[in-house]
C-alpha cells in the first residue's frame, strides 16, 4: 500500500515541491489549507489537473484550530506529517508579532498534541518533521551549525525557535519521531515575490522589458545562505525515512551578500544593478540579521544529501522564469493598448 503524507502549508513554495516530490514516490498526499477568499493554489493546481486528483487531496484546517488539526490527522491517518505552514515573512513579523508567534510558534505545539492524541488511540506510528530556519540562529557567528547557540533577532525567529524546542520535548518526552530541519535560505521561481530574491528577479526581468523603473530595497549587505527549495525538500523526506529522529541543518556552504545577489540577477540580463536600485528605509528591519552561513556537512555524512544547485544557477533560473512572466505582461499590455486604441 502507499505511504501517506500530510504537508500542512502545502500551498506554499516548499509545499509545492515536496507535494511533487512525494507523488512522484508514489504517496497518498494529503495537504492543509486554510480558507481563503482568493484563490491560493496556484502553485499545485499542476498536480490537480494531471490526473493525479486520486492520490492528492486538499483539506480545509488550520494552525490556530487545534480541533481541525486533530480532525485531519483522524481522517487522513498518515504515516509522515511535513509542518511547512508558518506567518514566514521576517520583515512582517515585528508588525504582527502576536499573530507570527501563534501560528509559527503555539501552532506547532498544536499540531504535536493532536499527533500525540491522535496516535495514543489509534498506535499508528507518525513521522513528524518541523520546518525550522536559520533566521533562529540571528547574531550567532557564522558559520552555523546543529550545535551553534540560537540567538534570535525577530519575532519570528523567536517562534520558530520555540517551535524547535516543542517538537526537541515531544521527541525526548514522548518518544516521538520528530525531527527539526533547520533551513537556510531557499528560493525558486514558485517564491512569493514579497521576498528579496524573487522581489529582485521580478523586477530585473520587468526592468529589462521597459515594465518597471526602479527597484526599492533595504539592507543591501546582509549575508544569507541562498539554496534551492527544490534540493531542500528532498533533505525534508530524507530525515522521514532515517532510522532514527534528529536535527539536521541544510544549507550550501556558500553565503553572499544581497548587493552581490543583484549583480548575479542584473549581469545575467546584460544590465547594471545601480542604474535601478535606490536605498528605502522602510525595508530595514527593526533587528538586523547580518550573516548566516551553513554548515551541512551532518546532513552530507547521515544521509548523504548535498545541494544540487549553487547560488549562481538559482539565480538565472529564478530570472529566466520571471521573464517568461514579464514577456506574457508586456504582451497583455501591448494588446489592452491596441484594443483601447481600436475602441476609441
């Protein structure tokens, strides 16, 4: 019989890749979504509309229901539950600090009580994962690692921390198979474009098209870790299926500065960065999180997973896509003008 899945957060950038990544091994995927009043599903309609509808299933609940969650785990009974569900915009979370640290945080323990009720009567094994950040490491210096201290520099990093520590305890106390990865940067063309990478590879693809102006941004010196989600979610099932739960960080080992993410972005399309780039305070974060650098060599050694792309490739593919994107605007816009034109 097939395994069974439940991706909370399954709408999302990870959610997507890791839905495709499991249908392709032949799981039953379930995923959570919360209800919304504008279509959010834009990322898996794919696996909706391929003939896939019998093994995929979407499922309304969410993090600050515990009922729902208790429901869904019920009547789905899966094996592995992948929590990728999170408010995930740092910048956001010092505005919404309550709301971050209830569904980052107080969600996830949540989520371990209702697996942990759930499973108390049915003694069906559950496979847990957390997806952690390496937002929770702050001011720790580089280069990160499962033993580097956390030092958390924003509300969200706290939650997340807090949600660490959660799934540590249900594991210790309860003898739970739960495992924290702790992620690094990972972005792809599915990234919300609210995030600087993909917020810079939109607007250098819609700049290169005449469709944009200028591109605003905040703290051009900060230093991340960039994978891509891709890569990422195969080290999240890997952890799954490892004899044995634990923390794994995943990262590339490499770490450049979003100054040097922009010529990356920029060069690839023949154009210089600082023509285009003007400084907006309102972009700073309160707290500032200068340098994250993985270490993934734990995650090398135990499961043998290692990135597949480098900051470089990510880049052009990130840009390649938004120009596709860019290309099919320039089109509509060409024809809504025409066809203005042809009215008047």
């Amino acid at each position: 019989m097939a395994k069974v899945a439940l991706i909370t957060g399954v709408t999302g950038q990870d959610g997507s890749y890791l839905a495709e990544l499991l249908l392709s091994k032949g799981y039953e995927v379930h995923g959570m979504i919360r209800r919304s009043s504008t279509v959010t599903t834009w990322r898996i309609d794919h696996l909706l509309e391929e003939g896939q509808s019998k093994s995929f299933s979407l499922h309304y609940g969410d993090l600050s229901d515990a009922n729902s969650l208790r429901r869904l785990i019920d009547l789905t009974q899966p094996e592995e539950i992948y929590n990728l569900a999170a408010q995930s915009h740092v910048r956001v979370s010092f505005d919404q600090p309550e709301y971050t640290t209830d569904a980052t945080g107080t969600g996830v323990l949540r989520l371990l009580e209702a697996i942990r009720a759930s499973t108390q009567y049915s003694l069906k094994a559950v496979r847990f994962y957390q997806a952690g950040s390496s937002e929770m490491f702050g001011s720790a210096k580089p280069p990160q690692g499962e033993f580097t201290r956390f030092e958390p520099r924003s509300p969200y990093a706290c939650a997340k921390v807090y949600a660490h520590y959660q799934t540590v305890n249900y594991r210790e106390s309860y003898g739970m198979f739960a495992s924290n990865g702790i992620l690094f940067n990972h972005e792809s063309p599915r990234r919300g474009e609210a995030f600087v990478t993909r917020k810079i590879t939109l607007a250098a693809a819609r700049i290169k098209l005449g469709l944009q102006k200028k591109l605003f941004l905040g703290n051009l010196d900060a230093k991340r870790d960039w994978g891509f989600a891709g890569d990422y979610v195969e080290a999240m099932w890997r952890m799954l299926q490892h004899d044995r739960p634990d923390d794994f960080v995943v990262a590339t080992n490499q770490a450049i500065s979003i100054r040097e993410f922009l010529a990356l972005t920029f060069e690839h399309i023949n154009l210089d960065w600082r023509d285009f780039v003007e400084i907006d305070e309102r972009f700073y974060r309160p707290a500032e999180v200068d340098y994250l650098l993985g270490d993934y060599s734990k995650i090398h050694r135990d499961l043998g997973w290692s990135p597949t792309h480098d900051v470089s490739s990510l880049a052009k593919m990130m840009v390649d896509s938004d120009l596709k994107l860019a290309k099919r605007e320039h089109h509509h816009r060409n024809f809504d003008e025409l066809e203005a034109q042809i009215v008047r």
